[in-house]
C-alpha cells in the first residue's frame, strides 16, 4: 500500500494548494485545505474515482478552507482541525476572508489535537498531526512518513516545527501559506 500525494492549485482570492492524499490502492484517502473552486475538487475526485473519508485543515485562514463547507456536504465526509480552529473558522475577520470580499465560517470541524493519527483509506495512521503554531494558533503540519521515505531527501531528523520541516513527507501548505501571508498575519 503506497501513499499517493496529488496537490492542486485552487485560485479564489489567493491561489492555495489543496493536497489529495490518496491510498493508491483502494482509491481512498483525505484532502488537504480546499481553499476556493470546490468544483475543481469535486471533478478531480469524480475523474480519478477517489473516495474522500475526510477534509483536514492545517490552519483555519479562509484561503484553506474556503471550499471545505461545500466539499463536506458533497462528499459526506467531515472536516477535522486543530482543536484552536473554530477560533478562525466562526470568525470571518479572524479567518481573514471578511477583509477579501466575502465573509466564510465553517461550524462544525472535529477536533484534533497534536500527536493524532489519521488514516488514508486503508492505511491506519498513515498521517501524524504535528501542532506548530506560528503562523496562526492552530496551524498543524501532517507528517507522513511512509511519503517521507520514498523521497532521497529523507529528513535527517524528524522535525516538529516549521524552521526544521523536510521537503518532502509534508503537504507543505502550512509552510508555503507561512510565506504567503506573512504580512497579513504579522
Ligand atoms: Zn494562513
């Protein structure tokens, strides 16, 4: 069983990437920060006859889950985020989307905390949430080692905060979206 990472650039008011992180064998697996275009999402799952158990967020800022209400009820499938998110995703001046154009919340996001394991179709605990505030409270990273192993960038160390993170074995969203809204968030 290999786990399969397929990112995509959604462009709303920021382009962000969105990560299908995909059980190549079962065609199951989770995406990663919809931000905007659920459509692109919905047609790239529907294409590949993948089967999304789940929407994860590394970070409740609207660029990252602005598509995600629309996903959840397409797909049935829950969103789950650090347990600090509903801070940002009930607050449209918070989640920033209230300064671009169109307020978003999202209710309803289960909670996961630092050290949880998330499963990606049939591979149990494929994904480990890691906590790393910074850019907001509830930013998380999730680390997947068997990704991290293919790559010959294998990480000397297993890093826990976002100065330290590989380049591979992460849906690097958390750090990519860190060097994006710097401005906005300092
Ligand atoms: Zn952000």
């Amino acid at each position: 069983m290999a786990v399969e990472v397929y990112p995509l650039l959604a462009r709303g008011v920021f382009a962000t990437f969105g990560y299908f992180v995909i059980d190549g064998e079962t065609g199951r697996g989770v995406l990663v920060d919809p931000g905007a275009q659920p459509g692109l999402f919905l047609s790239a799952a529907r294409e590949r006859d993948w089967k999304i158990d789940a929407i994860l967020l590394t970070h409740g800022h609207f660029d990252h889950m602005g598509a995600a209400g629309e996903l959840r009820d397409a797909w049935s499938a829950p969103v789950r985020a650090h347990e600090l998110a509903d801070r940002y995703l009930l607050d449209p001046r918070l989640n920033l989307s209230a300064d671009h154009g169109t307020p978003i919340t999202l209710a309803g996001a289960s909670k996961l905390s630092d050290g949880d394991r998330i499963p990606v179709g049939g591979i149990a605990g494929a994904l480990e949430v890691l906590h790393v505030p910074g850019h907001t409270d509830d930013s998380c990273a999730f680390w997947c080692e068997q990704e991290a192993s293919r790559s010959s960038e294998t990480p000397s160390t297993r890093a826990a905060r976002p100065d330290r993170v590989p380049d591979r074995g992460w849906t690097q969203a958390a750090r990519e979206h860190t060097q994006k809204h710097s401005r906005v968030a300092s």
